[in-house]
C-alpha cells in the first residue's frame, strides 16, 4: 500500500489503541457536554446546531451545500437546520448575487456571543480538569495533539 507509514506497533497494538480510543473519545464528549450544560445560562444548542454554528464561523459566506459536505450531513437535514438556527436570530441566510438559489450562511451577532459563552465554558472545565493532571499526564496529552490531528484528517474525508 503506497501513501501508508511502515509501523513497528502490531496489529494487536493498533487494535488496542483503537478500541480505548473509540471508547474515550465519545466518553470525555460527554463528560465536557454535561458539564457545559450545567452552567450555560441558556438552553444549549444541539450537538448538530453547535456543529454549524462553529462551522460558519470557521466558513463565513458557506452554502449549505458546502456545510453539508464538510459535516458529512444531508444538504436537506442541514438545510432544516439552518431553517431553525434562522428562526433563532442564530443564524443569516443571503442569497448569492448571481444565483439566487443558492444561499450563503453568516453568524449573527447572538450566535457569536453564544458560541464565545460555550468555547469558553468548554476552555474553562478542560483547564480545570488538566491542571489536576501530573507533568507527565499533561506532557503525553500535550505531545499526543498532533497525532490527534492527524488522526481526525484520515478520519474525515472533509479536510
């Protein structure tokens, strides 16, 4: 297979390392969810909203169509989506000057302030919780982003 890296792990050892991944990534989501749950002063967007949102925020002037794919999502599932982030004042929909049906996706004002209040209830309880952890635990975390990264690319055909 050309593109691949030669490893030294086994099989076995990638499994494993699959398998605790797969497991504590989807557990730790959760833990930061609940906690942001807890002290948002709103009702917090869902999952599927928040991943919009920041996706805007990251692609202001994004057609649906483009979100969809970035998001691995239905353009029609997203397109209800924006339906209701609109309905909210969360979201603007304008129409492209040269194509009409298509429309490009901008943050207002309110889903900005809401995105900073929950990116920052998400810094704080992360800070909190790695600040309990050893050097060592916060040195393996802090070597592991990159692979991480690396990770979530061969993972998502969007990037």
């Amino acid at each position: 297979m050309s593109g691949m890296p030669e490893h030294t792990a086994s099989a076995q050892d990638i499994d494993h390392v699959a398998a605790r991944l797969g497991s504590s990534l989807p557990s730790l989501a959760r833990a930061l969810e609940r906690q942001v749950s807890r002290h948002y002063p709103h009702p917090k967007p869902p999952e599927a909203q928040l991943a919009l949102l920041r996706h805007v925020e990251e692609h202001d002037g994004v057609t649906v169509r483009a979100a969809a794919e970035a998001l691995l999502m239905k353009p029609n599932n997203v397109s209800a989506l924006v339906t209701q982030l609109t309905e909210q004042g969360l979201l603007q929909r304008r129409p492209d000057p040269s194509d009409k049906r298509v429309a490009h996706l901008h943050l207002t004002p309110a889903s900005r302030q809401a995105l900073t209040e929950v990116e920052g209830l998400i810094s704080a309880h992360l800070s909190r919780a790695l600040r309990a952890l050893t050097d060592g635990e916060l040195d393996a975390l802090g070597s592991a982003l990159g692979a991480l990264d690396s990770l979530d690319r061969h993972l998502s055909p969007r990037r």
